[in-house]
C-alpha cells in the first residue's frame, strides 16, 4: 500500500473545498456563471498555443456554455416547449446510421461532436434565466468583440500573436469567426438602446459595427447593413432614438466614417483584384463546388453528421475546411430528408419564438432572422463558437425581470406613469413600504 503523505492529504481536502465551493457558487450566482462562459467567447487560447485558429467540433467554448445552461436550468428550470430543431437533429443522426452513405473519416465520435455543435445553440431558448438578468447578459454579448479586441491587443503588446493583420481578429485566431462576434454585439447593442434608460448602447453598436468594418467579412458586413435597414422600418423606438438623440448619433456616425476611410480601399481592394477577375469568393467557389460533389454521392440521406466538419480534410488545404454555407452544411450532413426535415424544424422554432417574444423584441427579430438568413449563405454561423452569443442573446430575450416582462422599450411606460404614481403616493400614506425600483 503507497504511503499518502501529509502534501497528498492537504492537496486533495483544497481540491475537494474548491470543487464544492465551485459548486456552491454556480449555484447561488448561475447568471454569473453565464455571464463568464460567454466572456470566454472573446478569446480562443489554444491559438497561443500553437492550436489551429478555428476549431471545428466539441470544445471549450461549448462546454462551458453548457455547463452555465445546466446550472441555470437546476436552478430555474427549463421552459415546456418542443425543442423542434433538435429534434431534426436527432432524426438526422439516426437516418444517418441507418440510411445513409456515410463518409469514411465520420465516425461515431465525430458525429456525436457534430450533434452537440449544431444542437447546443437551440438550448439557449429552452433554459430559463434568473428574472432581471437581461441587463447585464445583453451588455456582454454586446461587449465582447470590444473585449476580444482588447485581450488580443494586450496579447499582442507583450510579444503573442498578432491581432490585427489586414483583417480584425482580436484574440479569436480568424478574422471571420471574429466578425460574427462584432456582428452580434452590433445586433444587440441596438436594440437593447431602444429600451429604458439605455441610449449609450447607441455608441455601442457604432463601434461594433465598426469593428465588423475593420474585420474585412463581406458578408458579414452586408448582414448588418441589411439588419440595420430592416430594423429601421420595423422598430418605431429606433427612429425615436435617432431623431432625439442626436449626440450619440453623432459620434457613432464618426466612428463609422473613421473606419471606413481606413479600411474600405483594402477591401476593394480583397475584394475586386482586376476588371477581368470579378469579385473574389476566397476560396469558397471551390469549397461549395467540392461539398456539392459530396451531397451529390449521398443526396437523400447524407454524408453524416460531421461530414461538414472532416470532408474536405487531406483534399483542400484550407485553414477552416468547412462548407461555409449552412444550406450546403445541412444538404451535405442529412441529404434532402434530413435538410428538409430541419429546415421545417427551424420554421416551427422561429415561430416559437415570435409567439414568445414581446412586442418590441418582435421588431428585433424581423430585422434579425432574414440578416442572418443572409449570414449563413456565405460563413459558418451554426459552427463558430462565437455564433453562440447571438442564440444566447436569444434566450436572454425570453428573460422576465423582477416586476414583470423585462422589454419595455424607451418611453413605453409614459401614459402610466401619473397613475403609478398616485397608486405609489396612496400606499405610502396607507403605512406600506414603498418598492424600490433598481
């Protein structure tokens, strides 16, 4: 029998009295423990590290994400809906090992991989979070391209990996994953401005939106043009803020000049390399002309769950070897039944979601959904880790506050506001304590 000496003992009561504590912790403050797995959005460390820049399965980012979920739905339950598309996602994978003509380097641990990537951004509508906690979620999500940018600079400053090489990729390792990032932090920033006593999120979004600018992703860049137009028309409180807040407007503009004086001649420049060349697709004419061969060898019931991942592995050389392109993704991975099946399951859960939304964050999702129709035609947005705080944001949209729904939009409460009023002023002088508002 090896002797425990008294170092052994002592190491593991303090790994036992952090693991509980860890524990305690998560669950009296799962929204901090939230809070923390989407800041880790902001950084991939493994590229400092030597790891590839964009990560394609299972990994930290996820986990961590999970596990927040997990905490939150023990503590506050999760909400009695059909969760459709992981249902098809289900219904693809056994397809998948029934049916389908599946691609050698897919095994069973890849399709597993693939499963938890592509369900785990569904969860986040199923999860309820602690009443009045969308403040402080939403102005993370919105902040952390910011904080991506200010890791890789430090980063960068001590000697460590660039964070800026002709294209904007914070600590993230990849100018596209990075971009999806600023694309949501614009996206929220926005529209959390429209609401009470948030104008400043205004400025923002300007710098979020600069910061997709400064990324170089055209299609990214075109989202967010396109979810501005459409939320412009849709959201009556975004043109009130723009008509009344004029500094805001003002220095928001300003970035977005400043970054577009900058940056725009090397983006014409990536973008059209000659008159005779028309517009450069970096590769992903040849990426979709091979994904499109392999749906071709399996078109009813797919390659796998994770083809999309592995496929084009020892026959592309790419450093993200993926379709960049979900529609493709999904033909490529379940055939026509099992696109078909998630694209119906993806219907169902928009729908979902409008019945269960509030009225201004209605207007949010009627510029979203589209812009990030858009989105998916050209990048990965259901594979990027960093994709994960847009479907987070979703389900902070869901969240209620501590006196009701929490997504009153500016002014919304003006007309009852004298009633309240009296009502307050009436129990008062009854002898009750007034409630005070945080």
């Amino acid at each position: 029998m090896p002797d425990v000496g008294l170092t052994q003992v002592t190491a593991l009561l303090v790994g036992t009295g952090g693991l509980a504590l860890a524990l305690w912790l998560a669950w009296r403050l799962p929204t901090g423990v939230l809070l923390l797995a989407l800041a880790a959005l902001a950084i991939r460390p493994q590229i400092y590290f030597g790891a590839p820049e964009v990560g394609l399965g299972w990994g930290l980012h996820q986990t961590l994400l999970l596990v927040a979920l997990l905490v939150n739905a023990a503590k506050h339950g999760i909400r009695k809906t059909i969760n459709w598309p992981i249902l098809a996602l289900a219904a693809v994978f056994v397809l998948n090992l029934a049916l389908a003509e599946l691609d050698p380097k897919v095994k069973p641990v890849i399709m597993a991989s693939a499963f938890g990537v592509l369900a785990l951004p569904w969860v986040f509508t199923q999860v309820v979070l602690a009443p009045g906690s969308r403040r402080a979620l939403a102005l993370t999500i919105a902040s952390l391209a910011i904080l991506s940018v200010a890791i890789g600079a430090a980063l960068w400053s001590i000697g460590m990996r660039d964070f800026f090489k002709y294209r904007l990729e914070g600590a993230t390792g990849n100018a596209a994953v990075f971009a999806l990032l600023a694309f949501t932090g614009f996206a929220v920033a926005l529209h959390e401005s429209t609401r009470r006593g948030r104008p400043f999120l205004g400025v923002l979004a300007a710098v979020n939106l600069a910061l997709v600018l400064l990324s170089g992703t055209r299609m990214a860049i075109f989202a967010s043009g396109l979810f501005a137009m459409v939320y412009a028309v849709a959201s009556p409180a975004l043109r009130e803020q723009l008509r009344t807040r004029r500094l805001e407007l003002a220095i928001g503009a300003g970035l977005l000049v400043a970054a577009a004086w900058y940056y725009l001649p090397f983006l014409w420049w990536r973008s059209f390399r000659g008159p005779q060349e028309g517009m450069r697709l970096s590769g992903r004419d040849t990426l979709w002309s091979f994904y499109y061969e392999q749906f071709l060898m399996s078109p009813i019931f797919g390659r796998g769950l994770g083809a999309g991942f592995v496929g084009a592995l020892h026959w592309l050389e790419f450093s993200v070897p993926a379709p960049h392109n979900e529609y493709l993704h999904l033909l490529v991975v379940g055939g026509v039944v099992g696109a078909g099946t998630c694209f119906v399951a993806l219907f169902l859960w928009c729908r979902q979601l409008w019945r269960m939304a509030s009225a201004n964050d209605r207007n949010f999702l009627i510029a979203l959904l589209p812009a990030l129709a858009a989105y998916a035609i050209t990048d990965n947005v259901l594979i990027y880790a960093t994709g994960l705080a847009l479907f987070a944001y979703l389900g902070v949209l869901l969240t209620r506050s501590g006196r009701g729904r929490d997504d009153e939009p500016a002014g919304g409460r003006k007309r009852s506001s004298s009633r309240s009023g009296k009502r307050s002023r009436s129990s008062v002088e009854q002898g009750a304590k007034p409630r005070v508002e945080a």
